[in-house]
C-alpha cells in the first residue's frame, strides 16, 4: 500500500483535487476515453529529463573532429570508425543510433560544453543546484519547473493538478513547491490498470489508509481522489498501445517514458513532465562503444526515440530536455572510467527544434583550454537552454521569476 501514497501531493498542493480543478480532470479523463483526437489534445508541454550521476558527455556527443580527444582517452574514446557522424567535428556515441533519425529530420539539436556555472563535484550539490534553478545557492525552497508552472498559471487559466507530473517513486525536487504537481510511480499501483479479482480495489486501500486520518486535507480530498482513479479506470489505459515503431526498451526509464506518453495522450492537461534515469557515476570500467555506458545509452535514446513516435502529432508541440548535474574529466583515470567533471551536452529534442545542429562555443580539449586542466570548459549556462524552451512552451507571464539571479545572454534559437 506504501505505493499508493505516490499519487499525494508536497507542500499543500493536495488540496486542489478537492477544488474546481477536479471537475475539468474528470471531464477530460472523460472525453479521452472515447476522443483523443489531436483536436483535442492541444497545447504546449514541456518533458525534462534528468540523467542523475554526472554522463559523460565526451563520450555521448564525441568530439571525434579533435586530436586531443584521443590522446586523452586512449582506452576510452570512441573509434573513428564506430562514431555517428553529426557535422564533421561530433557524432553520438554508437549505441544512440536510435536518436540518428532525428537528428537527421532536424528534430534534435545538441548543446555541448553546457552546464551549471557552480564548481561543485559534489553530486549532492550540483543536482540540487539544477533542479532548484539557483547554482551555488543552497537555501532556495522550490524548484525552477515548479516555479516556471506558477509563472504559466494565470496566462493558461487553469490550476489543474496534473499540469506538474513526475514519473517516479518521489517528487522531484524540481517540482516541489506551490504550484500543484503530482508524482506517480507506475500507472497500476493507483488503479488505473485492471486489478486481478483477488486483489483488494484500490479505493478500498485508499479508504482503509485514510479513513481515520487526521489531516484535514486527506480527509477534505480522499473521496475525489477515489472517483478520479475510478475515472481513469473507465477511460481503461490497460488496452493503452504504443503507436507503431515506439519501441520502448525494457527497463524503468522506458516504463517511465512510455507512461508519460500515455498521460499525455490521455488528454489530463499535462503541461510538464519529469523523469531521471540513473546509473551514469562511471569511474571505473565505462568502456568505448561497447560496455556500462553503452548499454545505459540503449536504454536511454532507445526510450526518447519511442516516446517521439509515440506521441505522433502532439510531438509538433512538446520539447524534451534532457541534462546532467555535471560531466565527467576529459581523461580517463586508472581504473578505466572517469571522473566527476565540469560541463556536458544537453540533449533538445522536439518537432519545433531547431536541430541537426550542435550549439553553443565548444572550448577545445588542449590542456591550456581545460576548466582547471582537466574539464572540459563551460561555455552555455543551462538556464539559458531552459529559459527558452519555458518561454516558447508555457509562456510565462514573469520569466525572470523562474531563474532568479540569472542575467540571460539571449536564447540560442533552439526552437523554431
């Protein structure tokens, strides 16, 4: 039953299920049972991707264009040979073969040697810093997507809770603040997948934990919890089929994709969405085109390609964005791996990106170009790639609010 729990909101936001939010959920939830047609499913969303444990974006987006590269990673560069061609200077790692078709349709655009500005190698640190939007500053409450929802919320006229969703065991701190979000772990732990005839329905375990709850809130929303689930269970999400060619990979971060597809699909008004995928700390045995890394990337482009395709027309008006807290050092260490680093490449996939290009200066890999002789340099702060796509996707009416602190250069015209 502690699965369940996921569906309930931080910081007071539970209580807009309770409120003229739910009736438009419940409608919608409705509609898409019988219309999901892309009339219907307007609007903008923006998808972030968080890869937690510092990739190595050396060996993700290879500078194969540079001498140094291989000089510096005799074990651990990516062969000529087996590097995806981009532009000449870069190409993606061979086990992203599934991203080269959008890259090639000009869906996908890259920003290399981007980051956050903090120096931090702590990982600790540095997620915090870029899920809360303020590097270097460790008491800010909430987080930059949270705060870029509230910054959207009175241009879009709407409060509804399912704008915010997070797939996964916990809220994010990214999303964590004033604006209602919620976080799901899997779609079949609340209901919405048909439960075998000997399970306990998931409104009686609802009912069971919080009927002699003391919280006020819990007990002002329990019931309109209950009858959304139930919703969702009319709208049967169970028959739910990818569309022809997303092919997920097996594995959480596919799941994770492949659910957030759904609920997009399922026209609930999602306006942001947030996984992470784990695993990416290689310091010893990372391996070139085979090994830990590549399998990870399977797993990872594999899924973001799927969920492209599935999304069909909607992916005309969603902009994913994937990022790291840090990269790894441009040597290899001993141990046949890396180490924790300075800046990475970010991913911008979506049908209004400006793709097939790499963006932003890349800062070179001599040792006298090296961030203190053994990173590679940041040259793009990652709030100016995310203040874009929140501008272009939610339009917010105070953007400043969402970054504070940061003096925005200008955007790099990533999305068309």
């Amino acid at each position: 039953m502690a699965s369940t729990r996921r569906i309930f909101l931080r910081n007071g936001a539970m209580a807009a299920i309770g409120t003229a939010a739910l009736p438009s959920f419940l409608t919608r939830a409705a509609l898409a049972a019988t219309s999901a047609s892309p009339s219907t499913l307007a609007g903008k969303r923006l998808v972030v991707i968080f890869q937690r444990g510092a990739a190595d974006g050396l060996n993700i987006v290879v500078p194969h264009g540079e001498a140094a590269y291989y000089s510096l990673r005799p074990t651990l560069a990516i062969p000529k040979k087996d590097v995806l061609d981009l532009d000449g200077m870069f190409g993606l790692h061979p086990a992203l073969a599934s991203l080269k078709p959008l890259w090639d349709e000009k869906r996908l655009a890259i920003v290399h040697a981007a980051g956050s500005p903090d120096p931090t190698r702590s990982h600790f640190d540095a997620q915090d810093y870029m899920e809360s939007g303020t590097p270097g500053v460790k008491n800010t409450a909430d987080g930059w997507l949270n705060r870029a929802l509230n910054a959207s919320e009175s241009a879009r006229g709407t409060s509804d809770v399912f704008r915010g969703v997070a797939l996964g065991t916990a809220m994010p701190r990214m999303l964590s603040g004033t604006a209602p979000a919620v976080a799901v772990g899997n779609l079949s732990d609340f209901g919405v997948a048909p439960r075998s005839p000997q399970a306990q329905p998931l409104t009686e375990t609802f009912e069971a934990m919080y009927a002699s709850s003391v919280d006020a809130v819990l007990h002002g929303t329990a019931q309109e919890t209950f009858d959304a689930v139930k919703m969702l269970r009319a709208a049967d999400p169970a028959k739910y089929k990818p569309a022809p060619g997303a092919n997920y990979p097996k594995g959480r971060f596919g799941d994770a994709m492949r659910q957030m597809a759904q609920l997009m699909k399922a026209n609930l008004g999602v306006q942001v969405a947030f996984t992470d995928i784990n695993g990416w700390d290689h310091h010893v045995n990372e391996g070139a085109s085979e090994g830990q890394l590549a399998n990870l990337l399977r797993e990872f482009g594999g899924a973001l390609a799927a969920f492209y395709a599935d999304l069909g027309p909607l992916a005309q008006d969603t902009v994913i964005v994937t990022m790291s807290e840090f990269g790894r050092t441009a040597r290899e260490n001993g141990t046949r791996g890396t180490d924790h680093g300075h800046a990475n490449a970010i991913f911008v996939l979506g049908g209004n990106v400006r793709g097939g290009k790499v963006y932003g200066r890349w800062p070179g890999l001599a040792d006298e170009q090296l961030y203190e002789h053994r990173d590679l340099a940041l040259t793009t702060d990652f709030r100016q790639v995310l203040s874009e796509a929140v501008q272009r996707q939610l339009n917010p009416e105070h953007p400043a609010a969402i970054f504070p602190g940061f003096r925005d250069p200008g955007h790099l015209h990533l999305l068309g």
